[in-house]
C-alpha cells in the first residue's frame, strides 16, 4: 500500500501503476455530471473557476446530506463514464487525476496517456465508511446544485486503487473492454 499526499505532480503520477492500492491523503473536490456541465461551460467561455484546477483531483462523489455530528454523509463514488465527455477539457486545463468506481471508455484512457493523468477507483458500496475517511469538507460551487455541489473535502488515508495509469494501463483488461463487456451484459438481459 502506497501513502500519497495532495498535491499530486507528475513524478508521483509516473510513479503509479494499474492495480497499485493507494492511501491518498489531502484535497480532493467532489464533481458529478451537472458540475462538470457547469465547469466545462466556464471553461469554453473563459469565466472564472469556482477554484483552481490545475493540479486537482476531482472525485465523481455527490455526498448525501451530513448528519448531525458528522463531517460529512455517505460519500461513495459514481460511475465515472458518466464523465467521460468531459474528461478532455478538465484535463486540458491542468486536472491530474480522478476518482470514480467502473471502467472507462477507450478515448478516455487514450486522454489520460496524452495528459498524463491518472484514475482511481474508490471501493463502492463502501460510502459510509469512506466519510470516515473524510477531516473537513467545504462548498466551493454552484451551491444550488445541492448534492451535485462541488465541496472541497480533506481527506486522510482515502483507500484508492490505480484503475488507469498515466501510460494508459487498465486493470479492467485490454483497451476498451469494460465498456464493452458492460454493453455485453445489458444486451444478455434482454
């Protein structure tokens, strides 16, 4: 098990491998689909950052609301090919790495090499126990957005595993294949 420390740079990102288990502490920031919408149209339109993108990790997580006591609810990860339209520009524009649960499709891990980013998964079904996870969390942007917030949390010892790394190394199989194996799968439902 490898401990990292927020911010992440390039040495630590080329130091990863697919498959290694990490224990990520620092800052991270929660974005789910209508965030990144949100984020993606700032950036086409050259506006201000609700904060600063360079160097981020961005967790595909909307939290469920805090209970009395707590830092923070349930915090599990989404489907991160849900974001997978928007991971060009964020990356583009100086995010390093990414945290969701599932496979990526294709493009995205041809996106990570060319940037040289990375992506994580966090263990889902596991929410609670990764808001234990979490020290302090902050709103950021788009408030109205309610769970789909963006919130800066602080976070010690977040378990993560190397899904992608920077060199477009998948621990779901050949390029492309989670996807493909998920496609698979709805259509044996059928």
């Amino acid at each position: 098990m490898k401990k990292i420390t927020t911010p992440l740079n390039k040495n630590i990102i080329k130091s990863l491998k697919a498959g290694d288990e990490v224990l990520l502490s620092g800052i991270i920031y929660t974005a789910r689909d209508q965030a990144h919408k949100k984020i993606v149209e700032l950036i086409k339109n050259n506006k201000k950052m609700p904060f600063d993108l360079n160097g981020q990790v961005i967790y595909y997580c909307g939290p469920t609301a805090t209970p009395k006591g707590k830092v923070i609810g349930s915090c599990g990860p989404t489907t991160a090919n849900r974001m997978d339209g928007f991971v060009e520009p964020l990356l583009k524009t100086g995010v390093i790495a990414m945290i969701g649960k599932g496979g990526r499709a294709r493009f995205v891990k041809d996106i990570i090499r060319k940037y040289k980013a990375i992506y994580f998964i966090a263990p889902s079904g596991c929410g609670a126990l990764l808001a234990k996870k979490v020290l302090s969390k902050k709103l950021v942007g788009f408030k109205y957005l309610g769970p789909e917030a963006i919130y800066e949390l602080q976070v010690k010892d977040f378990p993560l595993v190397v899904a992608i790394d920077s060199k477009g190394n998948d621990i779901y199989g050949k390029k492309g294949q989670g996807a493909r194996v998920r496609g698979q799968e709805r259509k044996e439902k059928r």
